[in-house]
C-alpha cells in the first residue's frame, strides 16, 4: 500500500502543467490558494500603481517634502489671512520709533520709517507667494501649450517657435526688467507678473516640447493613432499626461526663483513701488540702515530666503518622486 501523505506538515504538491508535480511549502501553497494571480498579487481584484501613485506614496515618507509642504502652507494661509498673526497695520508708521529695537507688541522691532517691521514681513507674504504663483501658472500654461504643439506637430512651426525661444534667451533677465519696468507706474502685481511670463516661458516651452516628442514616439501613442484617433485625442489623451511631469517639476522649482526675482526687481526700483509692501522694498529700505538698525534688514531677507528655499525643496522632492531613474 501507499504511504499516507504528509503535505499537511511539509509542504503541497502542485502540477507543472506537463503531467509532473513540484513541492511547495505550506505557506506558498496557501499563498497561491489565497490569492488569484499567484505569488505576486496580479490577479483580476489587484490594480496596477500609476507613476502619480508611486510619486505621491514617496512624497508622504519623504521629511523634505513634508517640511517644505508645511512651509509653504503656513505661507499660504498669512498671505489669504494675515491678520491672523498681526492685528496691525502695515501702513502705519511713527518716526519717534524709527530704528528702535523690539518691544512688547513688536517682536521685530521699527525700520528707518518707524513701521513695524513684523507686520510688514508678515504682509511681505502676500505679495510674494501672489506674484509667485501667477508667474509660474502664466509661464507654465503658455509654455506647454506652445512647446507641446511644437512637440506634436513639428515642421515648420517647431522651427519658428524654436529660433523664438533663441531671442528670448538672449535677453537678460534683469536688465530686461530694468527696460520693460521703468515705464510702467502701476503699483499692483500684474506688470511684474506679465514681465515674468513674458521672459519666462521660454524655458518650460523647451521642456515641454522635449517631452511630448519623447511621448509621442511610445507605442501605445502609435497603437491609438493606427486605431484612428484624432490628434487633439492623441494629444491631450495619451500625450500630454504622460509629458508633463517635467513641466510640474521645472515649474515648481521656478516658483521660488520668480519670488526672489520680484524682490530683485522691487529692490531695484523696478518692482513694486510704495506704498505696496513687498520683501524686496523693505530690504532696499532697510539697507541704508545696516549699521544702525540690522534688524530692520535681517527679518525681511530671512523671511525671503525660508521662502524660496522651501520652494527649492518642494521641486527638487517632486523631481524625485516623479522620476523613474531614481528610484
């Protein structure tokens, strides 16, 4: 007679498909009874992670994106809501306080007009993050969408937009502000954030055009388009989500460079002019003042080098959640 079976104790015998068996263990042997698509869990109940998925689970257990996020939240919420910090008034001014240090009810002491120079900085916050913003949305918007089509249609229109990209370029930065700024009289953002994207969207037009021509030569791109798909299907369905992490992190990265552009701008006397408030005005202020009250440019520069950095942080974290290579 046969001996009695022993796979409750050792293990489980599995057919090989080819009329043999092979020995499993006994945890391997409930795995592949538990679970449909075998050891690996790719069974019809399980859903594949998307690149965005895999990027957003990094994010969470990374310390510099959630140090940078908590940042730039608390910059966000005093520049919709600063008085939630600073029952004062940016405006307000007393000359009898001119450089004093700090006192009760003014941690960061008076500047060389006798403003308070903690609610300025708190203030400072709004215009900063505002002109952060809008720039790298405009650039980011109408750089895509001109280096995309470039991308997906190329010819001639690749040609022309490229030898654009060229002369914008060419031109410097700042003395380009200096030029384009020293007419303009209005006292809001919007000059200062048309000059932005105005210069800046030559950069993420290159990065979007690199990307949607890499995307557009994958084969699930070629599969749509024999199945007769249209190009603007091809484009903002296949293309186009798959092409723009670069943008996102290249933009996100240039938000902290357009905030200190602004200031670099506003220093100059280019920028924002009084009575806005802005980072850049009150270190231009504070500067004739360094010896006598260093306080009065300490707090404001600080303020304005968190700030970038912690937008330099957040780009170089999504850079690498988002990137396959550095996993």
């Amino acid at each position: 007679m046969p001996e009695p079976s022993s796979q409750g104790s050792r293990g489980a015998v599995a057919g090989t498909g080819m009329g043999g068996t092979m020995d499993l263990a006994a945890g391997e042997a409930a795995t592949l009874e538990r679970v449909p698509g075998g050891p690996a869990g790719g069974g019809p109940g399980s859903r594949p992670r998307s690149l965005w998925s895999d990027a957003w689970r990094d994010l969470r257990r990374n310390p510099v994106f959630l140090l940078s996020a908590l940042v730039i939240l608390f910059l966000v919420l005093i520049s919709v809501w600063p008085s939630a910090i600073t029952s004062g008034n940016p405006l307000d001014c007393d000359l009898a306080k001119a450089q004093d240090g700090s006192s009760p009810g003014h941690p960061f002491g008076f500047d060389g007009q006798g403003c308070d120079v903690y609610t300025r900085t708190v203030y400072g916050a709004r215009t900063s993050v505002t002109v952060g913003v809008c720039a790298t949305l405009g650039v980011a918007l109408l750089g895509s969408v001109l280096g995309g089509l470039a991308g997906f249609y190329g010819g001639a229109w690749d040609a022309l937009l490229s030898r654009i990209t060229d002369v914008f370029f060419a031109i410097p930065v700042v003395l380009g502000g200096l030029v384009l700024l020293s007419v303009v009289t209005s006292n809001t953002v919007w000059p200062v954030v048309g000059f932005m994207v105005l210069l800046g969207w030559p950069q993420i037009s290159r990065i979007a055009r690199g990307s949607v021509i890499t995307a557009r030569q994958n084969d699930y791109v070629q599969a749509a388009r024999a199945l007769g798909a249209s190009p603007a299907r091809l484009l903002l369905r296949h293309i186009a989500p798959n092409a723009v992490a670069p943008v996102i992190v290249v933009a996100t990265i240039a938000l902290g460079t357009y905030i200190s552009l602004e200031a670099t701008l506003s220093y100059l006397g280019v920028g924002l002019k009084p009575p806005s408030v802005s980072w850049g005005i009150d270190i231009s202020a504070a500067s004739p003042y360094i010896r006598n009250a260093p306080h009065a440019l300490l707090w404001p520069s600080g303020a304005l080098a968190i700030t970038v950095l912690a937008f330099i942080m957040l780009g170089d974290a999504v850079r690498d959640a988002l990137d396959p290579k550095l996993r």
